[in-house]
C-alpha cells in the first residue's frame, strides 16, 4: 500500500503556511523548519534534515540523512542532499535578516552551528503559525483520523475489559494493551509537542495511582517503573476487586491520532459518591462538546465551563490537590497535544475541521481519577465524537 502523502496534500500545506506567515509575520524573509514532526507535515517523511521556507520562492528540503528515504517516501517537489549546512548555505543565496523557526523546541547549539554558514542576525518564532496551520485538519488528515477513533473505540471499550485479571500488575495491564494497540494496528508510540515529554503510550494505573503527581502536564496521574522511567506502570502495585482501572491513552495511524480515556470498576462497583462525581463529569463533557462551534472563542468556553462549577466540585477538578491542570480540553492531530487548547488566554476562534480531545476529570480521594475523554472534530452543524459515545465508566 503507497501510504505517501499526496503532492496536492503537500502543496495545500505549504500554500496554508505562507498565507498564515503573510498575516503573523508580514515582514517575514524565510522559515526553516527542523523539527521531525514538521519536516513530516510539510514533506511527507521525516529525515535529518531541514526544510528552508523562502517567502517568495519555492521551498527546498535538504537532507543529511537520508536522502534515499526521502526521495523514497516523499512526494516533495525539492530534496536536495547534504552533508553539512554548507551546502545548503551555498545553493540558497543571500540569507535574510531575520529567521523564522521553530524556537519553542531548537536547542541553541543547533543555532550557532546554522548560523556560521547562515548569517541571520535576529531569530523569531514561526511555532504560533505553524500549529495554527495544524490545527485544521485536510480531509486526508480526518479520514485517517476518523478511522484511528473507530479502532480506538474498539480497543477501549470492547477489548480492555478482557485484558483485566485480578493480581495483575499495572506493568502487566501496559505490556498487554501495547499488544492489543499494536494488533489492531497502531503506529507505536504516542507523540508530545511538550519538551522532553516521553510517556510511551499514554498513562493508566489502578486505584491512588492515577492521582499520584507526575511532571506530565495533565489530570492524571501514575506511579511508573521507578524514578528513572515514570510511566508505564507499576510492577508492584496488583489489581485488587474493588479497585478503580483508570487508562488515559492515545490510539494512532500514520502518524495522526486519537485520545481517549475509560474507567473500569474491577471485580465491584466504586463507591457511590465516586461514581457520581463521574457522572457529573460526563455532564461537563458534554456541555463543553455543545460549546465547539465554528467561531466559538476557547478561553470563553473555560470561562463558562468552569464557572458553573461549584467550589466543591472544583477542589480536586482537573486533577488532585495542588497538583491541577488548567485547561478542558486540547488539539490532537499529529501530536497529542496541539492546539487549539481549551484554557484561559487562547482567544483565537475555533474553525471547522479542528480535532479536540475534551477531558474533565476529578481526583477523588482513595478511589482515583474520574472521569472521561473522547476526541470531537469541529463542525458547521456541531461537535462530532470520533472515539465512541461511551460513559467512560464500566463494571467488569
């Protein structure tokens, strides 16, 4: 199967991108792109290289390493080889004053070797343009998406329960649904945006884990391996009756994904009072999904959302204790965590065709994190699920 993205694909996204600058950045000479997630999304594979962006002329993507793959993979009309920035700097004539890049993830090492063959004298960030190019997901992008969030639903609500077996470990429960991820054809591994951000394939846990503090910048929680490899699971801590079986993972295919979260009551029901908490989460999950419309400004629906929400249902909101998140939802496309985000200070309107994953949670003492998560696309006529309408909570 040729699993290449298309020239037209391509072209559209670079077209998108130039418009975008053009607004941000009118004065804009170049952008380089270096990162392997955008080198992908514009290229169509991902290489050590980089692709060079000029306003008016057309783009070149040079490649270290390798260039047979590239010219494999990619239905880019420009790969030229290279064996150091030199070359590049040669073949591409005067260099701007001003270079836009991806300045949120560059490690200035990186920099100062460019610019010794690329003389810029000052460097501003095309990371805002770049992401809001992303975040509008191409038909090619949501076909591919839509069919992640119906295998995605599959895997967390038909095949999970069955991988549940009491005395188990959390390490067990992680090695097993890789497997189950891994057959039914996921790409392998779920992608950050987040500096330095490595979780494996998402996070789950039984009962305190899932509220347990970790540096991941999200509700949940997880004790991981040890203090060297927080994630994953815990090798001693076994599944008991009783116990609540959080998992919060992505599902992926070629390189696009879904989110989604499910709560499982193993062996006997959770306590009353937990299990409405969880209700009333999926109450707040669907009175955000009503709010995603084409023109709807995110930092207003956080400000109507959380505001209806009384102070006691706001203690242990979007997490446990002090350790909270500040945001109901977030963009999932290429990375898990893309914009737009569903938080205070994000004021750009929502538009169609945007994929946002939807998550309130709430941390309840002894039992764990409750709550759900389902990926939603934006739509003329509404919010769209795309990972099943599922509670989020089932007894096995």
């Amino acid at each position: 199967m040729d699993k290449r993205v298309p020239a037209s694909e391509l072209k559209d996204r670079m077209n998108r991108f130039r418009d975008r600058m053009n607004q941000d950045c009118p004065q804009w000479g170049w952008a380089m792109i270096f990162s392997k997630i955008n080198q992908y999304y514009f290229t169509g594979t991902m290489q050590d290289g980089m692709l060079i962006i000029p306003k008016d002329e057309e783009p070149v993507y040079w490649v270290r390493r390798s260039y047979e793959r590239a010219v494999d993979e990619s239905r880019f009309a420009d790969i030229r080889p290279m064996k150091s920035y030199r070359d590049a700097a040669n073949a591409m004539g005067k260099v701007p004053d001003v270079l836009y890049t991806e300045t949120s993830i560059l490690p200035l090492a990186l920099l100062q070797r460019l610019q010794k063959y690329f003389p810029f004298r000052q460097i501003k960030s095309a990371d805002a343009s770049v992401m809001a190019v992303r975040s509008i997901k191409s038909k090619y992008e949501l076909e591919i998406m839509i069919k992640a969030g119906r295998i995605h639903r599959k895997i967390l609500e038909q095949r999970v329960p069955k991988l549940l077996e009491e005395g188990m470990t959390e390490s067990d429960l992680a090695t097993r649904l890789f497997t189950v991820l891994m057959e039914e054809g996921h790409h392998g591994f779920a992608r950050f945006g987040m500096f330095d951000t490595q979780l494996g394939i998402g996070q789950l846990g039984f009962g305190e884990s899932s509220i347990y503090p970790t540096f991941f910048d999200g509700p949940g929680g997880n004790y991981g391996m040890s203090p060297a490899m927080p994630f994953w699971g815990s090798r001693d801590r076994k599944l008991k009756k009783g116990d609540l079986v959080f998992i919060d993972v992505a599902y992926g295919i070629d390189g696009y994904h879904t989110d989604k979260t499910m709560n499982y009551m193993y062996g006997r029901p959770i306590p009353d009072e937990a299990i409405e908490i969880h209700k009333h989460c999926v109450k707040v999950h669907r009175q955000i999904a009503s709010l995603l419309v084409p023109g709807a400004v995110p930092a207003d629906i956080y400000r109507e959302v959380t505001g209806s929400l009384d102070s006691e249902f706001l203690e242990h909101f979007m997490g446990f204790e002090n350790h909270k998140v500040k945001f109901l939802g977030h963009g999932v496309g290429l990375q898990i965590d893309e914009t737009p985000v569903i938080a205070a200070g994000f004021t750009e309107p929502l538009e169609a065709n945007m994929a946002i994953a939807l998550e309130p949670k709430r941390g309840v003492p002894g039992v764990g994190l409750m709550g759900t998560e389902n990926t939603w696309l934006v739509t003329p006529e509404g919010a769209c699920c795309i990972t099943g309408d599922s509670s989020g909570l089932l007894l096995v």
